[in-house]
C-alpha cells in the first residue's frame, strides 16, 4: 500500500523566538482592551509556566494526530478490502500510480468516485485520452456541418445598418477548417446600407446585388470544397463563390 512516512513524536522545543511571541500575543491582548488591561494581566501567566504546558500538550497532541491518521488508514483499507478479488487489485494498482497525495483521505475520495460510478476502472481519469474531433463527413446542411465561431462588422457603417463578416469551423474528415464568409458588392457604387430591419443576411431586399464569398482555410480537398459550396448556396439564395484562402475566384 503507498503510504507517507509520518513524522515521529518529538518533543516541544523551547526557544527564544516562541517565548517572545508568548510575550508579544499577551501584550496585544491587554491593548486591546486597555481599561481592563490590570485585570486581563491578573490572569495571564509567565511564560516559564506556559512552556512547560506546551511541552505536555505537544507530544500529546502529534500522538493524536498519528492515532487519527491511522484509523483513517485502517477504514480506507477496510473499504478497499471489501471489494471483490479483481477489482480490489485494479482499484490498489490504481492508487499505487494515480498522482493524488499518500494520504487516506483521498484514498477514500477514489473509493467513494468509483462506488458512485465516477470513473471507470480501465479508464481513470488521469490517463491522458486522445481527443476526438467533431467531425461530420456528409452533413446535409451548411448548419449541421459548421457552427458560426466568429462575427464582425465591415463597411463603417452604423451598427444597425452594417454589413457582417462571419467565421465558421467544421471538420468534414480531413482536418478542422475555418471559413470567412464576407458579402461582395457587384456594382462598385452599390452601398451595404440597408434600413434596420432589412439585414443583408436575414432579408431577401437586394440579394441580386450582392454575392457572398467564402474564404477556406485548413485542410480542404477539391472534393471538400465542391461539399462546401453546394452547402453554401443551398443555405443562401444569392450567388455564392468558395475558394481556398489567397486564391480568388
């Protein structure tokens, strides 16, 4: 059983710097209360005598400490031992490697997890575990594929009135990609401007004069990127173009 070391019962030593502290706590207990600070003096007593208390009650005190600690390690053990045969030896191989202290305290927080179902005896939680990606390898919808991770507003304008660029993430089987989708304008003196509560993105006001490009950065193959683009227009009814970042289209 991995257990620590606990310290031996040492005797109280008697040193200047406690009998000083002795001094310094009865003086601050007589300013604190200065008009009976006579009367609080009458019952204190000299620190010859309170060295003295203090060499019986710390020996006293560290047996203590060491007959607590190990009844805890004996009820830990009564636990452990109460499992069956093979799982008592999985649950001991456990805390013989698992990184908490050697204290009976968290040997029974690591009973007390698996009896309530916490973790799982050949997967504990410690173990490092390989991270598995979300990853959707044909999604019927643009939405069941990315999820919007990023928005910001481009065109000066107010912020009622201003067109958004919006970043999405997904992973379609290759690896995770992240896609910039920014609204164009087709005619160069077009505005982004529209009344409040006719957004370029929500409403169908002036789709004909706009084309949405996709930027796609990450690994993205030609197969991947026809998926994308089919997703893209399936979900907006403007005209949509994708294409892999730095290349335009």
């Amino acid at each position: 059983m991995r257990f620590r070391r606990w310290p031996r019962v040492e005797p109280y030593r008697d040193t200047s710097r406690k009998r000083a502290a002795f001094h310094r706590s009865q003086r601050l207990r007589r300013e604190s209360l200065p008009l009976f600070a006579e009367l609080i003096a009458e019952t204190q007593h000299d620190a010859d005598s309170e060295m003295a208390r203090r060499a019986v009650w710390w020996p006293e005190q560290q047996q203590e400490s060491r007959n607590r600690r190990a009844a805890e390690w004996r009820q830990a053990r009564t636990r452990l031992f109460a499992h069956g045969d093979n799982v008592r030896a999985r649950l001991h191989e456990l805390w013989r490697t698992c990184p908490y202290p050697a204290d009976p305290a968290y040997l029974h927080g690591l009973l007390t997890n698996y009896d309530r179902g916490r973790f799982d005896l050949e997967c504990p939680p410690w173990t490092p575990q390989a991270l598995k990606p979300r990853i959707t390898p044909d999604p019927g919808s643009f939405d069941e594929a990315f999820r919007q991770i990023g928005r910001k507003q481009v065109g000066g304008g107010p912020k009622t009135t201003a067109a958004d660029e919006f970043l999405f993430c997904g992973n379609l089987g290759a690896g995770l990609i992240f896609l910039t989708s920014r609204v164009r304008l087709i005619e160069p003196n077009e505005s982004f401007y529209t009344p409040s509560n006719m957004r370029l993105r929500d409403s169908y006001v002036g789709r004909s004069r706009h084309w949405v490009d996709i930027e796609v950065r990450g690994p993205c193959s030609d197969a991947d990127l026809v998926v994308i683009e089919r997703l893209a227009r399936e979900a907006d009814q403007r005209p949509v173009l994708v294409h892999r970042a730095g290349r335009q289209r």
